[in-house]
C-alpha cells in the first residue's frame, strides 16, 4: 500500500462507504463539500450507465461515489498531480475496472466520450471568480482549484450541455453568493435547475454551501428546495447526525 504513496502524501479513509484516498496536504485534500456532493448526486445503477466528474481533484467525488453504480465513472482533472492522486487511488481502492481518470482539460472532454452519452455529471467548480485584485492561494494546485484560473462556469455548462443525453443530469456544489450566475449559466445551457439545497454551518449562520440538481432539456419551472443540511451541532465541533451518517455510515 504504502508504495502508491509519494512524499508528503498520507491516505484517509471515508468510514461509510470504505473508501481509501491518497491526500497531500501541499497539494489537495477533499472537504465536505466532496462528500456531500457525492452524497447528494444520484446515479443509474445499471452498467451501461455513464457518468463523468468534472475538476475531480484527487478523485474524492467520484471514489465516494462508485458504490452508488454499476456503470463506468469518468473523472477529468487538469492537473497533472492531482489526476496521478486520483489514479493511485483508484488502484488502492481495486476500482481501475469502475473509475477512469482522465489527465486533460475539460474543454476536450468531447475528445474522450461522445455528445449526448453521458447519464449524470457532478462538478465541485473552482469557487472564485479570477479577478485582478482577487487574493489568491500562493499554491498553485490550490489557486487553481479555487479559482477560475483555468476554466468557469459557462465553460463548464458548455461542456456539461455537450456530454449529457436529453433528461441526463448534473449536481453541483457551489458558494451561494452565486448561486444566481451558476442558475443563469445552466439555464443558458439548456440545463434546467431542479433541485437546490442549502448547506449551514450551524443552525443560526448563513449558508455557506448550497447543492443543485439540473437537467438538461428540463421543462421551466418545477424547481424544489430541499430542508438544509446543519454540519455542526449548535455551538460545538460535533457533526449533526446527517452528517456523521454521511461520513462515517450509520
């Protein structure tokens, strides 16, 4: 096991689903918005089934996810360090059968898998805008993970509108204060928004996450708010009980 590991690198487990994923903190770890993504995503059990995550880091969606299905999952990362995380990690975890990684920019994904194939897509985007008196990570992996150095949202629904098949699906974890830009650009896209739900820090504090569920091709109108997701138990550090379930299984 210990010789997928490179230096500074550690593994970390997601307890409810047995999942391993190799981590270095100088380069990417997963957070919760990863896991509750991929909590909140639902994917076709069948194994003609395709689905495809998009900016996957180190691969924490798309590993957390593959319990869920029986279809093949695609992960697409840009960066070379990252997607070399992800592919060890597949391999830790037995899944090079279930999960391929692909190591390009998700501009040429029409390279990999057709127009209209794909079933469902998932995307944890870079966060901020990249604007010129934007502060940005003096990381590089990090910088570019958080902010759309290397891509956006437009071209991220291009590429979401290209790959899925009419009523396919994508899910989302965003910032809510913009929410409004990510709901104008998938509507711009052909991607109807669906479902959206917000994640709080606590009960009393704003929303600092928030989840959203299209469809491409999808009728106007319809949309659902779910109840939001508490993470933490009123003034303490403990996790509410979704989200212990979540991390570490019932």
């Amino acid at each position: 096991m210990n010789n997928l590991l490179k230096e500074n690198e550690r593994i970390d487990q997601l307890y409810s689903n047995d999942i391993k994923i190799i981590q270095n903190p100088e380069v990417f770890s997963f957070s919760l918005d990863a896991v509750l993504l991929s909590d909140f995503a639902k994917l076709p059990k069948k194994d003609s089934s395709v689905t495809v995550d998009l900016c996957s880091g180190n691969g924490a969606v798309g590993l957390f996810m593959s319990h869920k299905t029986r279809g093949k999952i695609w992960e697409i990362e840009l960066q070379p360090r990252l997607a070399d995380m992800a592919k060890r990690s597949v391999e830790l975890n037995n899944l090079e059968n279930k999960i391929e990684v692909i190591n390009d920019d998700l501009d040429n994904s029409t390279d990999y898998l057709a127009k209209d194939s794909v079933d469902v897509i998932t995307c944890n985007p870079p966060y901020f805008p990249n604007l010129d008196n934007s502060k940005k990570n003096p990381n590089k992996y990090l910088a570019i993970a958080r902010h759309e150095i290397t891509t956006n949202l437009d071209k991220i629904n291009t590429v979401c509108s290209d790959l899925l098949k009419t009523n396919g699906k994508v899910f989302f974890v965003y910032r809510p204060d913009r929410l409004l830009e990510l709901l104008d650009s998938m509507k711009s896209h052909d991607i109807m928004p669906k479902v959206i739900r917000f994640i709080h820090p606590r009960k009393q504090k704003d929303a600092n996450m928030v989840l959203i569920e299209g469809i491409k091709s999808g009728k106007n109108g319809g949309t659902k708010i779910l109840p939001p997701i508490t993470v933490y138990q009123d003034e303490s550090n403990e996790y509410t009980e979704y989200v212990r379930n979540v991390l570490y299984g019932k």
